[in-house]
C-alpha cells in the first residue's frame, strides 16, 4: 500500500481527516495525496478565464488545509482536477494507481442525521477503491482490533481482502470475523472464504435482521479499534445502490470503517 488518496471538503473535519491520513501513512511508509474537484462553466462573451481562477483558488485552498497540520515527513502531493469527484478520482487511479481512499465520513453533509455523505458514498458506490471512512473529530490510533461483519464467507474478488491483509501484517492486528446470518442467507453463505480464514483470530456467527444489528450486539465484546465490512449488492451497504449518502439511523460508528470491494 504504497499511495492514499484524500479527498477534501469545505468542512471543519477536513482538516481531521487529513491528519488521521497523515499519521496513517506515516505508519506504513505511504504517499498522500490530497485532492479537491472543482467544476466552473464559462460564460459565453467574457475573456475572463473562469476556470483558470477557480483552478488556482482550489490549489490555494489545498496549501491552506496541508499546511494547517503537521505532515511528519510524509510526502504530501496536492492534486486539483476539473470534473466530478468519481471521474477524477478514476482519472487519477488510472495514472498513478491508487491503493486506499481516506475520507471523512460526512465530507461537506451539514445534515446531522448523515453518516456517509454523498462525497464518501459516491466513491463507495461507484468505484472499486478500498475506503478508510474516518467519524469527525477522530484521531489516530494504531490498529490492534478489527471487527469484520459480513453476511456471506464467499469471497469473488481476489484482491478484495488486500488491503486487510496488509492492515494486518503492519499493525499485527487481530481480526475477528463476524458472520451475521440474515433472513434470506443461503447454505453457502456460511462457507469462508480461504483467505478470510487465513485472517481470523476469532469467528463469531450469529443471527439477526441486517448485518449493522449484528455489528451493533457484538461491538462491545470486541471494542475493535477499527471495523470492517464489504460493499455489495446484496449486503452491508445495500441501500448505497440507491443513494450515494447513508443515514445515522441506517448505520453509524464511532471508529473508522474499512470498506471493501467484495
């Protein structure tokens, strides 16, 4: 895991997530790369070039916030692109190839009531970039615990679990599995994945409505310190098949969320 993303909002946990980034990449010996899209039309007679300036303004914005926090050595590329948040972070995977995506968990929701914001969510829905959604005000803490729920041990991906795996190996992390049965669970469901097995320090299987209620009666036995699911179609983030935002009484965690390709 060589290069990490960091989109940046408007918001006051911009700065949070960048830091939380920061300090992460600093414990794998990782490139940050901090990015804001921004999208301008010119009006038609006018030989101002608007998006000239407003390119200028996004980059000025970028040396604001990287310089509002300590990067601790870490080597911090800004990059500002014209487009969508989606094409361009597809843009920039496809030329410098990009490992994990770190985002704050709301980005630019004042909505109180919002999770996973449509910054976050659209990144989760429509690509296939691991996400490391960090809560507002969250500070890093090395990864001793991890609590992974999912409502099926299959596995289609062969790269899926990559970026656990190598959470894994630098924080010597334990993982417990948490295979939540849920009412339209088929036998094969309940069948792990080779490379999930290699993983677990403890499996824990239960029954409940939606893999959240799962997570939300064994989270405190296991107080991970960081928890992990896959994004689905038939699964955790169901509902992000339909909307690119998630709401608090939908899911919500106090730590950060790893969310896999599965």
């Amino acid at each position: 895991m060589q290069h990490i993303l960091v989109p940046i909002g408007s918001t006051e946990s911009a700065k949070n997530t960048l830091q939380y980034a920061i300090d992460f990449a600093k414990n794998i010996d990782a490139k940050v790369f901090v990015f804001r899209a921004y999208s301008a039309l010119s009006k038609a007679g006018t030989i101002i070039n608007i998006d000239a300036i407003i390119e200028r303004e996004t980059n000025l914005y970028l040396k604001t916030m990287v310089s509002a926090v300590d990067t601790k050595n870490v080597d911090v590329k800004l990059i500002s692109a014209k487009g969508s948040v989606v094409d361009s972070v597809l843009a920039i995977d496809d030329e410098l190839g990009i490992d994990l995506i770190i985002a704050g968990a709301r980005a630019n929701s004042i909505k109180e009531e919002v999770f996973l914001g449509k910054t976050a969510g659209s990144i989760v829905k429509q690509t296939d970039i691991p996400v490391l959604a960090i809560p507002d005000v969250y500070k890093f803490n090395p990864i001793h615990n991890i609590l992974f729920a999912f409502n099926s041990g299959i596995v289609k991906s062969k790269t899926a679990l990559h970026p656990l795996s190598f959470i894994v190996k630098q924080f010597k992390s334990q993982v417990n599995l948490l295979l939540v049965k849920t009412p339209d669970y088929k036998e094969e469901d309940l069948i792990l994945n080779d490379k999930l097995k290699d993983l677990q320090s403890t499996l824990t299987v239960t029954e409940n409505a939606t893999t959240f209620q799962g997570v939300l009666e064994h989270f405190q036995t296991h107080k991970p310190d960081m928890l992990c699911v896959f994004r689905r179609k038939r699964g955790f983030f169901q509902k992000l098949w339909e909307k690119n935002t998630v709401l608090k009484q939908e899911f919500h965690t106090s730590i950060p969320l790893l969310i896999l390709k599965g």
